[in-house]
C-alpha cells in the first residue's frame, strides 16, 4: 500500500510491492559486525518488496550490493493510447545508495534511504525488467549513513510504483493553509514536470491548464497567467468558506487534486491531502490555529527486529497505538524523514509530528559531501512532506556541531533552505552542546537534549536549571523551548529490587524523576522521552550498547511494556490533566 488514500484517478500505475528476486553482493562492514559469509558471492533469493536485507536469513548483517530484479507487464499500465507516455519509476526509499535500471538502461541515481525519488524511461507495452542495486556500505560517498546509535539498514524498503505518465506531468502540489480575520484561505502551488526536459531529448510540450478540485468539487482553473516558468509552477490563493479546520482533537482532512489538461482533454493528475491549520511561534508559546499548545511524546525509530526498518503499514499502526496508550500526543522522527504512510496515519490520528531532516551528528571528521547530502535530504524531505498537517516542526542536524564556527555555517546554510521551501512552519534543532551552543539564535523553538541522572550524574533539577540558566542568558532565550530528548536505559527482562543500573527498575525510577520535574516547567512546551522501543544499532561502535541495541526503549523491540510504561503513562496523564490536553486514545 502506497499511502492511505488513492494519489491518483486519471493517471495509470501499479504498485510493484511483491515478489522480486535479490542477489547478494557483500563481505561485512568492516566496523565490527561480521562478515556476511552465506549470502557473498551472489547467491539469488526471492523476498518481497518492501523489506530489509537483513530480514533474508544469513544476511542479518549485510553490507554490499542488494541487486533487486523484477519483471512487469506495462501493457497492464494502458489508460490512453497516446504516442507519448513515459514509465515512472518511483522508490519511496531504498538503503542507502540506489541505481535503478529499466530493461538494462539507467533511469535513477539517489544517495538517501529516506526520502523519495523517481526514474522515466519511454513506455512501451510489454515486458519491462526494474533492477535496482541497493547500496548499503559505509563510505565517504555517503556522509549520512554510517556507524550509528541507529542501525542503517539495507534493501529496497519502501514501497516502489510504475507510473504511465504523459509529456508534461503534475509532479507535486504544495497547499499552505492561511487563516485570516477567523476565514480561511489556501495557497496552492502545482508544478509540472517535463519528462522530455528531464530526460535531454527535446523541448517541453505545452499544457491548457491545470484544474483544481477540494473534497472533489471544481474550484479553479489556472493557466499559463497563473504560471512562471522554469521550472513551471502554478500558483493562485484560494478563498475557501466552507473549510473545516485541522486540530489534534478533530483531525479533518481536506483533499486537493490537480488535474493537467492538454488539447482539451484531462491527461494527468495527481491527489493529495492537507489540513486547515497554521502554525506560528509567538514569544515563548507555539500555536496552533491560534490556541498555545503543549505536547508531550516520544523519539521513535523505524526499527523492527522483524521487519527493521521496512515496517509494514500494521506495525506503524500498532506503534502508533502503544503511543497514543502511553498518553503521548507527538511523535518525532528521530533522525530521519519517516515513512509517508506512517505520517498519513498521524495526519488522521492528529498525533503531532515533529519531522526530522537525515543526519545525527556530530562527524568525526568533515566529509565534504555532509552539506551538499543534508540540503538534498532536506529538500526532498519538504518538498515530498509538505501536506502533512501533524507536522508542526521541520527539525534538522540533530546534535551536530552547534559550538563550532565551522558547524554553524552549516546550520547557516540548512536553516537558509528551509526557510526558503516552508516559511509556514517553525524550525528546530536539538543540541546537547551546554553551554557553547552558538547556534541558539537560529531556530525558531530552542530544543535540549538532556541525560540528568543517566550521563549527567548531577540531579535533574540541578542540571536542569544549569541548562534553563544557558537558553535564557543566549539569543535562544525568550523562544519556545522543547525538551527534545530524556531518558535512561533498562534491559528488557532485568529486574532487581536493589535498583542496579540497566535494570527495569532504574529506569522507571530516572523516568520518574526526570518526567516528574521537566513535566512541571511551566517554560517548557513540549517533551520527548528518548525513546519509544528499544532499536538496533551499529555492532563496535558504541560501548554502553548491551544487546547491541539502544535501550532506553520504554517498550523493548518486541513493543512488549517494561516497568517504566506505566510511570511514564502517569506522568504523561498528570500533565495532560494539568493543561487540559485530551487524550489522543480518548478520541477513537
Ligand atoms: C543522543 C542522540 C540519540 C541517542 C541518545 C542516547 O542524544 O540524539 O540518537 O543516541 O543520545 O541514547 O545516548
């Protein structure tokens, strides 16, 4: 299933989840875990698509080329008989370098496991064969993906389309929502792509207009007076009367198509879903549609120990109900864009997200690609999320060097873009860097992560206060303050009434302690606890891994409750009594 809701009623595709064969081309990473000797040496099995590498048995720790073979039948694809029709080829995320292939010619080159990406080649009817080589070794072509707190897996992991498109196709619709005097209105932008551009081979057809439909009903027509050109985006503001708006508690979602038209006939379209409301920072306070919110929540990995990371939509939707159970009201997407169907799910669930570009800093030595990597993660994280209206927060360079000079011309330059591609939304990035974070000026809400009583022997309110006492005396002080991670780790199992560190019972008394004086704050306005589940992380690297997991899950990797789920429940229900914030399970 590629999202929740059908992206298209006039043009043809074909979701390719399903049986494909995968040959396997790896000799370990080299950073501790062992080398894959079953699988080396091109052995071919078949698994389904979406899934991880690691999933086929012998492969637990690949690190190589996945080389992805399927063959369809485009003729299947037929919705019009017109002489020029590209097949798309569209990968929501394939780990972590993709070459995609048709019928033996490159179609598509992408260095991210995380975000989405497309390749076009001439139709033809008949049978086509999609290779895609998956990529997941660790090298200095990829700054992003390395040894990690978070385990970079491998394979075609998202779901992948054919798609029959025509010359000129709709390939994104932006909406931003704008409330003015209590009406609101949107701001809509469609822009059209050329596969003729794209591909080299001749100059870009013409286009009548575009038709634009809310919930199904005509609202406007634009054309080439509503459009600039290169790339060709229309643009217009519509007044919309009769909008319902978007709130945790009432999470309506509105659905907007653009449909291309060309020599008088309706020839491409593409559907999308937004919610009527805005977000704006004022002061200390965030709002949403006017209202000042608070949220409390928790990071969360897409991680697995039978899936990975190539969650399937049920497994999204059970995390998302333990979450809404434990009382959280935010999730965020720690350190990575997220599966577009788990977004869409909190887009109707109206569970906040905050929504993190790829990176977790810091580098242990500059890879000249870091930037130019990060900014395309950004970009196309924006540009493919920017509908989803639980996001309320686009975050960026997790822990990275905000005490540097070096580091800040690198938040310089991702806070730059960002504000470019969504100036709708607030900005944010977590720092551990008290006190010579230098960067505190250039977020629009100020985030902390905090290890009282776990890393930092001194107590959670002497830290605390240390902490509170740097945001306030910097350029970072008077703005929305989140405390975007805390926590401390148990192995799931260990129990031992002396309370010894890595037992469940520590952990629950940390949490206690910690939840039970940051939730009280009266200038915090949010919390994330570090973290929702117990995950995998890079064998070597990291010395205080035991399981070679992260453990500071408040469910282990199973999602089964440590002692910690109901103190955290507690408090998440203490403090959401205290600021009159309904609970999310109360909703259904
Ligand atoms: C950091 C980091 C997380 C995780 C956490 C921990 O703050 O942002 O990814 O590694 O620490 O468990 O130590």
């Amino acid at each position: 299933m590629e999202r929740l809701f059908s992206t298209h009623d006039i043009r043809p595709l074909q979701e390719l989840d399903g049986l494909w064969t995968v040959t396997l081309d790896g000799a370990g990473d080299g950073a501790g875990d062992p080398p894959v000797d079953t699988l080396a040496g091109g052995r071919t099995v078949r698994v389904l698509v979406p899934s991880c590498v690691e999933s086929i048995p012998g492969a637990e720790t690949f690190r190589g080329v996945a080389r992805y073979e399927r063959t369809f039948d485009a003729g299947s694809l037929e919705g019009s008989h017109d002489d020029e029709r590209y097949l798309r080829v569209a990968c929501k995320g394939v780990s972590h370098m993709a070459d995609v292939s048709v019928d033996g010619t490159p179609v598509a080159h992408h260095e991210d496991a995380f975000t989405a990406f497309d390749g076009l080649i001439e139709h033809r009817p008949g049978p086509r064969t999609i290779t895609i080589d998956a990529d997941n070794r660790f090298s200095e072509r990829s700054a992003l993906h390395r040894e990690n707190d978070y385990y970079s897996y491998g394979g075609v992991t998202r779901p992948v389309l054919a798609e029959l498109v025509p010359e000129r196709y709709v390939d994104w619709i932006h909406v931003t929502p704008i409330r003015q005097d209590g009406a609101w209105r949107a701001r809509v932008e469609v822009r059209v792509a050329s596969c003729r551009e794209r591909l080299g081979t001749g100059e870009p057809g013409t286009v009548d207009g575009i038709v634009l439909r809310l919930d199904g009903r005509d609202v406007r027509t634009l054309t080439a007076a509503d459009a600039t050109e290169d790339p060709l985006v229309y643009r217009c503001v519509l007044d919309v009367p009769d909008a319902v708006p978007w709130t945790p508690d009432a999470p309506h979602l509105t659905y907007v198509q653009a449909v291309l038209v060309q020599d008088g006939s309706e020839v491409d379209d593409l559907i999308d879903r937004f919610g009527f409301r805005d977000v704006r920072v004022e002061g200390d306070t965030v709002l949403l549609n006017d209202e000042p919110i608070r949220f409390v929540g928790f990071n969360r990995h897409e991680d697995d120990p039978v899936f990975g990371c190539a969650l399937p939509v049920e497994a999204m939707m059970r995390d998302l109900n333990i979450l809404r159970d434990l009382g959280a009201t935010s999730v965020r997407t720690s350190h990575y864009p997220n599966d577009e169907r788990f977004l869409d799910l909190c887009d109707e669930l109206g569970l906040l997200v905050w929504e993190e570009a790829h990176a977790r800093g810091p580098e242990d030595e500059h890879n000249p690609r870091f930037l130019g990597q990060s900014l395309t993660s950004l970009t196309e994280m924006v540009t493919q999320h920017f509908n989803h209206p639980s996001i309320y927060t686009w975050g960026i360079l997790n822990e990275y060097e905000s005490n540097t000079e070096y580091g800040r011309s690198i938040y310089v330059s991702m806070y730059e873009r960002l504000r470019e591609l969504d100036p709708s939304r607030p900005t944010t990035s977590a720092t551990c860097n008290f006190p010579t974070d230098i960067c505190l000026d250039l977020p629009d809400i100020v985030s902390v992560n905090v290890y009282p009583l776990w890393y930092r022997a001194a107590g959670v309110a002497e830290y605390m206060g240390e902490v509170l006492d740097f945001v306030r005396s910097s350029p970072g002080g008077g703005k929305p303050l989140i405390v975007s991670e805390i926590g401390a780790g148990a192995i799931p199992g260990f129990r031992d009434t002396r309370r010894p560190k890595w037992s469940e019972e520590r952990q629950a008394d940390i949490l206690s302690e910690q939840l039970g004086h940051v939730c009280g704050l009266e200038e915090v306005t949010g919390v994330y606890i570090w973290q929702f589940a117990d995950c995998r992380v890079t064998e070597g690297l990291f010395r205080e891994r035991p399981r070679t997991r992260n453990n500071k899950g408040v469910v282990d990797e199973y999602r089964r409750p440590k002692l910690a789920y109901e103190t955290v429940r507690q408090a998440f229900d203490s403090y959401r009594r205290r600021h009159a914030i309904p609970a999310a399970r109360a909703r259904d």
